[in-house]
C-alpha cells in the first residue's frame, strides 16, 4: 500500500506501510502535534473518511472525503 502523505509536511509514523492501521500520518510535536489516518473502509452509516486529532480535537474528529467533518466524541 504505497500512499503518499495526505498534506504537507506529514510523515508516516507506524509500524506498518503508509495509510494502514498499523500507524498515523503526523505532524509537528509535542502539544501541536496533529495526526490523520485513513479509514476509507469503515462500514455505513459512517462511511469513508480520515481520523483527525490535534490541537482543540481531543476526542478527534472524522474527516469526510466530501468534505464534511465531525467531532468523533459526540
């Protein structure tokens, strides 16, 4: 599974390949650190999208491929 990295300036961190389960897409350290990764086969009614935590999204958010975004703890 070769994915290049969803924006600038993130880098693979896992023990698996780019963009599977076994890692995260991150950038920064520390308290401004934010990380993103893909979860396109999640089944309905959520559906495709990426997971995002970082500053100020604690609990995380899901990330929709059309856009649309939520907070994953509410």
């Amino acid at each position: 599974m070769d994915q290049p990295p969803p924006a600038e300036g993130f880098e693979w961190k896992g023990k698996g390949e780019p963009g599977s389960k076994q890692g995260n897409w991150v950038k920064g350290e520390h308290s401004s650190q934010e990380t993103l990764r893909p979860d396109f086969n999640h089944p309905e009614p959520i559906g495709p999208h990426w997971d995002y935590y970082g500053p100020g999204f604690d609990e995380g958010a899901r990330l929709y491929l059309d856009g649309k975004w939520e907070f994953k703890g509410k």
